[in-house]
C-alpha cells in the first residue's frame, strides 16, 4: 500500500507541475501559480528551481503583506536544504517579522542558526516559538538540549 501511495504522490506532484510550469512558459502565471509551483518542486527536491519560483511570487505578490511570510519561509527551507544557512536565516527572519506568531518558521530559525554554529541565536528563535505555543515539542526538545549545551561549553 505504502508504495502505491508514494507513486500517486509522485504522478499527483508530476502533473501538478505541468499544469503550473504550462502557465508559467505561457506567462500566464499569477503569484499564487508561482508559490504554488515553487512548493511542489520542494517537494520534489528541487530547491533551486523551487527558489527562482518562489522569488516570482514574491515580486508578484498582491495580497496581505503578512501572507509573503509563507513564501520567504520556503525559500528559506529551500536555501536550508542546500546548506546555504546564512541566506536561509535572513529568509526566517523575513517570515517571522511578517508574522511573529509563525511557528514552523521560528522552529526553522533555530535549526538554520543550529547549523551556523550561532547556538544563543538558537536558543532565541525557539523561546519565541515557545512563547506563542507552549507546547511545542521541537521547540521543547531543541531548547533544552541547547540551554545544556550552552552551560557546558560556557557560553
């Protein structure tokens, strides 16, 4: 079942991409065919295709100024996925300015700041994601094992 389901998946984000890449090459494409190309060659895994999208969205963008943090935070994932951490975490912080409760994008700062080796960074970006949702488990997890680690290496 579990490999039928994966190639259905697969088909679907195929021919999600066609439609969307057709509008695109037909430059019939609005922000939102954009974004919504950029996500599905995410998933697809591919993250420079993805982020040149993603960036049209933004350029078209004509909706809530709030709702770009969505788009910045997967150009951000993308960017994270290709060990780019310092554009990646400029990416977060525009998607948490534009929306401060944004949660996911918090947790994604803090493992983007992780991987810079910026650990109090970290540690900040998942307070704040703690702050608007208590009960984050990643948060929780992420946030305790740094405040460790920061105690043992004496930061």
């Amino acid at each position: 079942f579990l490999v039928v389901r994966q190639v259905l998946v697969r088909r679907e984000l195929e021919e999600a991409a066609k439609d969307l890449g057709e509008r695109v090459r037909a430059e019939a494409a609005s922000a939102e065919d954009y974004f919504e190309l950029g996500v599905v060659l995410l998933r697809k895994r591919l993250y420079t295709a993805a982020i040149a999208n993603l960036r049209k969205a933004l350029e078209g963008w004509e909706g809530e100024e709030q709702d770009k943090a969505q788009v910045h935070n997967a150009i951000g994932f993308a960017l994270f996925q290709q060990q780019k951490y310092a554009p990646a975490i400029d990416e977060y912080v525009q998607a948490t300015s534009l929306q401060p409760g944004y949660i996911t994008a918090w947790n994604n700062l803090g493992d983007a700041y992780e991987k810079a080796d910026r650990l109090k960074d970290a540690l900040s970006a998942y307070e704040e994601a703690l702050a608007y949702a208590p009960g984050n488990k990643v948060a929780n997890e992420r946030a305790q094992f740094l405040r460790d680690r920061i105690k043992l290496l004496r930061l």
